[in-house]
C-alpha cells in the first residue's frame, strides 16, 4: 500500500480499512514486538483516578488458596488532601502510597500478548476469575476482565469492556493491582 504522508499504511487480510501508523513495522517479528500492547487507547495519569472496584476469587499464587476480594475504593479531597475511603468501611484509614501503587500499575497496563486463538468463552471471560473497574474525574469507566490461568505459564487472560481483543496479562501485575484491604490499610 502507499500514499501520502509519513508513516506506514496497513491493511488486514480480508477488510477494507487502511490504517496509517506511526511506527515501522518488521514483517519477521512476532506480532507483539510491533503491537501496542495498551489496554486502554486513551491516555490518562493515576491522579485522575477517582473510584476503584476489585472483584475476584482467583489462583495468583499455584498450589494456594485464592485470593478473593470485594471492595470499592472512592477518593474524596479535603482541605487539598488526597484521602481514599473503603466503600462502607469509611472508618478504616487507608495508605495513600498503597493505593496509589495500584492506580500506577493500572496507567501503564500492557498486556504481555495479543490472543488470537482463544473466544473469550474459552479464555474464561464470560464467567471472570476477576473484574476491575474505575472510574476518572474526566467521567470516562473502564472494566477490565480476568479470566482463566494459561497452563504452564504465569499469564492470565484478560479483555477490556466494550473491545474484541484479548490480552495475557502476568501475574506479577495482577498481584499488584489485587490488594487486600489489610494490604491497602495504614500500618499502626
């Protein structure tokens, strides 16, 4: 394909669209080296953060008990502090440094790969292991979906609400968004 202006022009086999990027693309490389691996397509920081909800019952760790959690964080201001409260539980005094941990991991969330060869039924998405939902001040929701361990490999599937693709996501990330409330709770 060519045209005019800079960049590189694709289009899939078997569809109409024609995209222009702006990045080269490497027809020897595994698919993920050239993709963008982003979970979200709009940017946003970790201070526009303004409710979070954890839902899971799943394995992180092989060979022990899952963790499973409930909960919704909300944040509120006062006197031009920061302060996140415990949905319904506002009486426990939450670390700011811990949740903040978990809104940074979620601004840079990348899937580790693209799944082109599972149906989210197959991936474990249509009954989720986990759901993480929040919301920005800019009033935009995003849910992400957890689904089933990929076997022999420290990978869970996952989809963003409302797209077609499925990512694999490591464990090690899930482990830093899937907090327990002691987790985020301030240390006496």
């Amino acid at each position: 394909l060519g045209g005019v202006g800079y960049g590189n022009y694709v289009r899939v086999a078997d569809q109409q669209e024609t995209i222009l990027l702006n990045k080269s693309l490497y027809a020897n490389e595994d698919v993920n080296t050239w993709s963008d691996l982003n979970l979200f397509a709009a940017e946003f920081k970790s201070q526009d953060l303004l409710t979070l909800s954890i839902q899971c019952n799943i394995e992180l760790d092989k060979d022990k008990e899952p963790t499973v959690l409930d909960y919704t964080l909300n944040k509120e201001i006062a006197e031009n502090k920061v302060i996140w409260k415990l949905a319904g539980q506002e009486e426990i005094s939450l670390a700011e440094d811990a949740v903040n941990s978990v809104a940074n991991t979620l601004v840079g969330l990348k899937g580790s790969e693209f799944v082109a060869d599972k149906t989210p039924a197959e991936a474990g998405l249509s009954e989720p292991a986990g759901t993480i939902k929040f919301s920005l001040v800019s009033q935009v929701s995003y849910t992400i979906k957890i689904g089933n361990r990929l076997e022999d490999r420290d990978l869970f599937y996952a989809q963003p609400e409302g797209s077609n693709y499925l990512y694999t996501l490591p464990v090690w990330r899930l482990k830093n968004i899937f907090k327990s409330q002691d987790d985020l709770s301030v240390k006496p």
